[in-house]
C-alpha cells in the first residue's frame, strides 16, 4: 500500500487510513491511534498559582458531617479545573470544621503549609432549604477577603459552592472563570470506542453502546443532539444521539466515507464525504442530505469547523502538501490558508467568541496546542506538557478542553486559554479522545 502523502494526528490518522482501505476494497476496519504569595494587590497578573486550603464546612452541632465534607470536595473540584490554584490535599492538613470565625491557631497552621488563601464556612438547614455561610480568609493576617451568603434548596449546596468559586475567581482576577457546561467524549479500546457524556466536576456516563469504532462528537447548536462517525454499519457513516435519551438515529450516508461532522446554524451541517471519490467537505441538512459541496481539491479536506455565525468554515486539507488549517466560506468559493508555520496542523476549533481559532500542531515529537486569529498572524502555544490534541473551546471561550497524554495515557484535560493552567477531568478505564464541548 502507498504511503499516506500525510497522516494526521489522532483520529485523523485512524480514519484515513481505514477509508482508503475501504476505497481499496482491503477489507474492514482495524484502527492503525504547580511560601504563600502577599497579598499587595490580588489582581495582579498571576504569576504562579494560588495555593488555597479548604476545610470541612461547618455544620449545625454534629449533625452531617459528610455534608461539610461533601462540600468541601465541591470546591476543591472547582478550584482545580479553574486553572488558578493549588488545592492543598485535605490529608495533608487538619481538614475539621474551622467555621466562619477561625482561631489564629488554625490559620497559622495553615500558612505554614504554605496556603496563602482558605475558604471557611459554615452550613445549616432551615425547612426545606440549605444556608451557606462562606468566606474567603488570607491564613497569615486573618483578614477577610470574600464573603457570601447563600439561600437554596436542600440540593443546592454543590451549585451555591460552585457559584462562590467563581466569585473568588472573579475577584482574584476581574473575570468569572470556573468552566461550566457538559463534555461529550470517546473513551475505548484500540478497536471499540464509544461516546460519553459529563458535567464538569461530575461522573462521566455511556452514552453509545455499539461495539465498534465510534468518533468525533460533535454538539448541534441547540444542544439538542450529538452528531458522531460510527462503523456500525461496516463502513463510516454519520449518526446523531440524542445527550437525554440516549436514542440514536443515523443520517443519509454518501459513498463510504462519512466523517468528522461540524454542526452550524439552522441545522446545517458539515462534514467529509468521498461522493465523487476524493474526500471532500460537503454542507449538509440534519438529516445527512447534500446541500452543497464546499471544497474541490485534490488530496484530503477534513475536520470542518464553523465560525460563530456560520459564515465561514475552518478545515484541515493536505492541498499545501502537509496538513495545515485553511478558512473558506461555508457557502463555496475560494479557500485561504491560515497556519503558516509548522508542518503538521490539524483539528481546528474554532472561539465562540469568533476570535480565535485552536488547532493541534506536532511540536518536539508529539502535538500542542495553539491558538491563532482568524485573520492569520503568529500563533500562541498554549500547552507545553505530553502531546495535546483535539481541542474544543467552552462556550464562553475561556477554555478549552482536549485530549492529553502528560500523565500516561490520553484522558480530557481542561485548559486556561490565557493561562495554560490546565486540569484532569476523566479518570476512566482506557484513553479518552476527543471532547466536544457543549453549547450553551
């Protein structure tokens, strides 16, 4: 068999290579894949992160202890996917209750830890509804920084924590920047991979149970479905999943190729068809019927991505001789290439906010992630450790989720754009790949 003209990462590589064994007629599918700062002014740029300490909330008398633990863990799951902050681990300190009035004693204990910020509070049950008393203390003078009082349902505290994370964060540095929202993801073996679904800071669940390859989910703009490639049927089609239901349907298929579907608006859809024997991007309904065919080149247009207002697409296309990210109407016409520099660029995503365009360059044997502006110019890496890929922004553009080898095996980090703070959100059996980031 010839050698491919380029392979690109990840899931790229997987489904080339297995449509050209398709097209060839060779048979199935066999998958080929950071002492405490001083508080002068706390809106300064950050030069390292926050190291913060949280104690077990208090409770009324000795009623539910778990609750106060329960309630700590909330933020200490928030704190960390923020990207802002070292949590200091509850076994590495005395994590009892210090409540909304902590004794000298304890906050110096914990200064010397090196903790520069803690949250104390305290919770109580009122009827049917949960009071969250909470605060945020610098440890070496006492003072208090943030204070908060919150009123909901019984079932409420692990919001009621969330949402005062993100008023520290939006204290520390003038923007609200706890990432919220669910993920949709592939989790697998070499050869079986199957879509899951989360809520950041939660547990992942199943989503598809179809025993084959399953690949690059994809977000309609309501929320409403996910669209994702399967192999179900023997060969690549386009199928779509409903995030509540679970309920699958599939979509026209078009030769024996059809991946890497991008949703836009009114339902449109774009994704990589070999209709006409060479792999190219076509404009779609939501029920997999052509539209319009939108690139017209010889080699290989794939992982379409559409701008905000759905004016344009971005794409992957080998047409320069090496994979680079190309921008084009998503109305036809001609296609201009964005990334100049690097050899090997592929998976583009592009900012809600239209501003920016990530994409998963190869740098120093593995891949990163960089961020570049529509209108082109010089890219800004914004990952540094094991090999990144496949990124997708939150919907308020502030992070972005993608795949990471950086401890071992590819798991779903979530990544600070301005800061590269980046944090583990997957914890599961086998290697995770390709997050999707839900709309609003």
């Amino acid at each position: 068999m010839k050698n491919l003209p380029w392979q690109p990462s990840c899931v790229f590589r997987t489904l080339v290579f297995i449509s050209l064994l398709i097209f060839i007629g060779l048979g199935g599918p066999k998958a080929v894949l950071a002492q405490g700062r001083e508080y002068v002014d706390v809106k300064a740029p950050l030069a390292q992160k926050y190291v913060i300490a949280v104690p077990n909330l208090q409770g009324p008398g000795e009623a539910g202890p778990e609750f106060g633990t329960a309630l700590a863990a909330q933020a200490n799951r928030d704190l960390k996917v923020s990207g802002h902050f070292t949590v200091l681990d509850p076994a590495a300190f005395d994590a009892s209750p210090i409540g909304t009035a902590p004794s000298t004693a304890r906050l110096s204990a914990l200064a010397a830890l090196g903790s520069n910020l803690v949250i104390a509070g305290a919770w109580q049950h009122e009827g049917q509804q949960l009071l969250l008393d909470l605060r945020l203390l610098e440890p070496g003078s006492g003072k208090m920084l943030l204070g908060k009082r919150y009123r909901g349902g019984k079932n409420d505290g692990p919001r009621m924590m969330s949402q005062f994370v993100n008023e520290i964060v939006l204290y520390l540095t003038g923007e609200r920047g706890l990432p919220q929202g669910r993920l949709a993801f592939v989790s697998g073996s070499t050869d079986k991979k199957e879509i899951y679904l989360m809520d950041l800071g939660g547990q992942a669940k199943q989503l598809t149970r179809l025993g084959t390859l399953t690949l690059t989910p994809a977000w309609a703009r309501d929320g409403s479905e996910i669209f994702f490639c399967s192999y179900r049927g023997g060969f690549p089609a386009l199928y779509a999943v409903n995030p509540g239901s679970g309920s699958i349907r599939k979509l026209a298929s078009h030769g024996t190729l059809n991946v890497t579907p991008a949703a836009g608006p009114g339902g449109l859809l774009a994704a990589t068809l070999n209709q006409d024997k060479d792999q190219e991007i076509y404009l779609l309904d939501r029920q997999g019927n052509i539209r319009q065919r939108l690139t017209n080149s010889p080699g290989i247009d794939v992982s379409p991505t559409f701008s905000p207002d759905g004016s344009q697409i971005a794409f992957v296309s080998n047409r320069a001789g090496s994979p680079q990210i190309f921008i084009m109407s998503s109305s036809g016409g001609q296609a201009r290439r964005l990334t100049m520099s690097g050899s090997y660029n592929v998976s583009p995503s592009w900012s809600p906010k239209g501003d920016l365009i990530a994409y998963a360059g190869r740098a120093r044997g593995g891949f990163q992630i960089f961020v570049i502006s529509p209108q082109g110019g010089s890219p800004r890496q914004i990952t540094q450790e094991g090999s990144n890929e496949s990124p997708t922004f939150s919907p308020d553009g502030a992070f972005i989720a993608c795949s990471s080898t950086r401890d071992g095996k590819p798991a779903i980090y979530v990544v600070n754009v301005k800061t590269g703070a980046a944090t583990r959100v997957t914890n599961l059996p086998g290697a995770q790949t390709q997050p999707a980031w839900a709309p609003n």
